[in-house]
C-alpha cells in the first residue's frame, strides 16, 4: 500500500453552529455545540487513510482528556499514532463557528502541539519510509523545517498546505515538492489578488503548485506545462471545515499512486465535495469507496 507520513498538528475542534457569524462586539445565540478531534494534521492524516493509504502521524497530544481521545480517533482510522507523543500539558484546540451557509471561521490554540519544534529520534526513520509527506503550519516552522528537509534527502515527495498563512524560508522552500494553498493562502504569500497570477508567482518558488478555489474548484500548475483547472463538484455545503485538508490528503494518495494529475486532482475534488456535506471535519472525511463512487458519478 501506498505509505503517507504527516508531520503536524493534533487539536481538539470546539465547534459552535450558528445563523451567522457574530461580528466585532456582538452576540449571537447558536443552535449546537460540538467536540470533533480535528487539526490539520491529524484531518490530512485520516484523509490520507481514509482514501485507502498506510499512514503514519507524527506530532504530540497533551496528557489530557482531549489527548487520550484524539490518539483514539486516529487509531480508530488506521493511523499509525507510535510516533505520535504525548507532553504535559494541554492537547491543542481549534475554536471554530460555522454558519448556516457552511462558511468558517477558527481560532487556533497549539498547546501540546508548540512542543513539536524539532525530530525526535525515529522520525526520520519513518519519513524515509513513506512514499509522501504531508506537511502544513500548525506546529513550529522549525519542525515543519526539519521535516521537509529529511523527507528530501531520501527522496520522498513533500507536500505542504501553507496554513496558517505567513511567509515561507527560503529552506523550506527549497525542499517543497508541492504547494497546496487555497485562494486566500495564495494572496497572503504573494500579494496577488489573481489566483492565476499568485499560484505564477509561487512557481517560482516552488515546482508544483495547487490552488483550491472552493466551490470553482483547483487550478493546477507544474513549471514546462500548461495550466490545469478542475473544477469542483456542484453540491450543497453543510460545512467547509476541513474540507481543504480532505483535498490534500487525498491529492497526496492518488499522485502517490501515480494517479495522472487531472485524474488526481478530480478525484481530490470528489473526497471534498463529500466533506463539505457532512458536519465536523475528521467526522465528515470520506472513505476510499465513497470516493470511487462519487468520483465514477
């Protein structure tokens, strides 16, 4: 099987379902509250298996309820969680509202996963091991680092999500394979309103670049070949959350299966537009069967 390794963050999603967002200074009353293990690495993580990939995370958890029940859902998803530590203190938590219009909006508390500044002694082991990593900004840059740069010297094809948006090194570029943002991450790195136009500028930075568009779908570009748009299935979102880390889990199993890149990205689009119907992020991700059936529709 197609072997996934992922360097990033655990948290526990504090999810309250509202009408509308409140604005500045306002109150608004929700409808439901919800407790969902989530963090963009723990959700590339179950994608990635979900979608039918051998999958190995690597982060940390705190010593907390939250800890115990995160390592359990990974587990529960066929995630290898033996390099997955756990600190003292708090496991991370993502503090998110989501409207009736299935938009989002999230503040993020890294806890146990600010204690993820470096490798530990056998990461690099199972980085050398995998056919892909998926990486993305939710733990300490240096890790993120570190990470892509033993993933490069063996070989293995590293895929980051920009997110939380902020400026990339040069050394972390230098050992990126391939660069997901989506539309907003593409104009924070380059100042490009233009998704056409930022995802130009970021392949000068980097060989690959997929820009996700929401509901019109991803825009594809390699350096020496033609723009490649695909556009996303027409459905009715319930909630965007983790949608765009079901895309990149996804993306990451199919090109490691070396999937062509339009079907690849296709069939990325399917597992999203699956998500984006259910609630809660890891809750809402597909799997492997429910992909090949919307993707064959």
């Amino acid at each position: 099987m197609t072997h996934i390794a992922v360097l990033g963050s655990t948290n526990m999603d504090l999810v309250t379902y509202v009408a509308k967002a409140p604005q500045r200074g306002e109150t608004v009353t929700g409808r439901e509250f919800r407790t969902i293990p989530g963090g963009k690495g723990a959700n590339q993580a179950i994608a990635a298996a979900r979608a039918g990939a051998t999958v190995s995370m690597i982060g940390a958890v705190g010593n907390d309820a939250f800890g115990v029940r995160l390592r359990a859902t990974l587990e529960h998803s066929g995630v290898d969680t033996d390099f997955l530590r756990t600190v003292e203190g708090p496991s991370g938590t993502a503090h998110i509202v989501v409207d009736d219009e299935g938009g989002n909006s999230i503040v993020v508390i890294p806890g146990a996963n600010g204690t993820v500044d470096h490798l530990s002694p056998g990461d690099e082991g199972v980085l050398a091991s995998a056919d892909a990593l998926l990486l993305q900004l939710e733990i300490p840059l240096a890790a993120v680092v570190a990470g892509a740069q033993a993933a490069h010297r063996h070989g293995v094809r590293t895929v980051l999500t920009p997110a939380p948006a902020q400026p990339l090194p040069p050394e972390l570029l230098a050992v990126t394979d391939l660069l997901v943002p989506n539309q907003y991450e593409a104009i924070t790195l380059t100042g490009l309103t233009d998704p056409r136009a930022a995802a130009a500028a970021l392949l000068d930075l980097v060989p690959e670049v997929v820009v996700t568009l929401g509901e019109a779908g991803s825009l594809y570009l390699a350096r020496g070949t033609e723009p490649l748009v695909v556009p996303a299935r027409q459905v009715t979102a319930v909630d965007s959350t983790g949608a765009g880390d079901t895309f990149a889990g996804a993306l990451a199993v199919a090109l490691a299966e070396e999937k062509p890149v339009r079907e690849a990205l296709t069939w990325a689009a399917a597992a999203a537009a699956l998500s984006v119907q259910r609630e809660g992020a890891s809750a809402s991700m597909p799997y492997r069967p429910e992909i090949e059936a919307q993707y064959t529709a």
